[in-house]
C-alpha cells in the first residue's frame, strides 16, 4: 500500500519584508547629517530605518553607496530651492534673498540646534579622499555657480545689473555667501543674524554705480 504524502512538506521562507525606500533614505540622510560620514555606521543607519544590515545592502548597497545616494537626493532638493527662488519675475535683490531664504530653512530644519548644509557638514570632510564624493561636491557646487550666474546675466539684460559687472564672479561671491552662512548655522548663528549677513552681501552685489552725467 502506497504512502500517503506529507502535506504539510518543508517550510517556505518567509517574503523579505518591504521597505519603504524614500522614508529610509530620509531617516538614513538625517543620521549622516547628524554624525557625519565617517561618524556613521551600518548599525546606526539600520537603527534609524529599522533596517537589517543585509537589507539595507540589498536595497542600497554598502555604507558608501548608500551616503551617495543621500548626498545626490540632498543635492537634487537643495538645487531646486535655489532654481526656483532665482526663476520668478523678483527684482535681482528679491530673488536672491529668496534662495537664502530657502537655504535657510533647509539649514534649520532639523530638531534642536541648526545643521547647516549636508554637503558642507558631511562632505567636505570626506573630498580629499574619496573621488566619489568630491565628484558629487565639484558638480553641485559648479550648479550653482552656474544658476546665480545665469540670473546675473539676465538682471543685465533687464538693466537691474551693471553692464561692467562680472556675472561669473558676483556668482562665486553670492555662492561663497550661501557657504559661509550655512557653516555658521551649524556653528550655533541665529537665524536673525544669518539672514543679515545675506541681506548685507546682497547689498554688496546689486550695488550700482552711479551713471555719469
């Protein structure tokens, strides 16, 4: 007589469990901005997403790859702010103190104290190193020189800026100004006093000079 089959036959592995990758990129990009690149490990980021290290490995990759993916997606959001601030039809000086206005409250959206910006919290450290990452800081910081200056070429064509001034060189100048405050709201600033120093370099960089007579 034949024997009857086990029904029940071997237990099957369980599906892996799904991830919501843009809430574990958010959670993995605020724990490097907290601790930094070298200051992060595996287990800190699984910690903040709730994800094992094998999955975050087979979702990501490895540490290294994951933080370029945040950096990319910090670069993606940042670039747009700026973009957006700089493209409506505000006089020169409005459009430029709108990007620091969204700098900033990029610069001050965490819990507690001011982290500054990603890129100059996180990767600057890791440039001299890692050609990966100055890559990814060259190119961003190339963007943005290349945004201010096209806003500067066009406040020449509409008259708001002299024709002698320099659009490539008021782009570093206003660039540099979006750098520094961000280093010193991680530093501790007030808010109050970063938006003045904008202001203030915004003053500098739409001075005109008086027509001759």
């Amino acid at each position: 007589m034949a024997r009857k089959k086990n029904k029940a036959g071997p237990a099957r592995r369980g599906r892996p469990p799904a991830y919501d990758t843009e809430t574990a990129l958010k959670r993995a990009t605020e724990t490097f901005w907290r601790t930094g690149y070298s200051g992060t490990s595996l287990d800190k980021v699984a910690a903040a997403t709730g994800m094992s290290p094998p999955s975050i490995y087979a979702v990501f990759g490895n540490k290294h790859a994951l933080y370029l993916e945040a950096l990319a997606r910090y670069w993606e959001i940042s670039l747009a702010a700026t973009r957006e601030a700089l493209a409506g039809d505000h006089p020169l000086d409005e459009a430029l103190m709108l990007a620091y206005d969204a700098a900033l409250s990029i610069y001050f959206s965490g819990k507690g104290s001011a982290r500054g910006c990603f890129v100059v919290g996180t990767a600057v450290t890791e440039v001299a190193e890692d050609a990966a990452i100055r890559s990814s800081v060259a190119t961003g910081l190339r963007t943005i020189d290349a945004d201010f200056e096209a806003r500067f070429r066009l406040a020449q064509d509409k008259a708001e800026l002299d024709r002698e001034a320099d659009p490539a060189a008021l782009a570093i100048l206003a660039a540099a100004t979006m750098q520094t405050i961000a280093i010193r709201a991680r530093a501790g600033a007030r808010r109050a006093d970063l938006r003045e120093i904008a202001r203030k370099a915004v003053t500098v960089i739409c001075r005109r000079r008086p027509e001759a007579h």
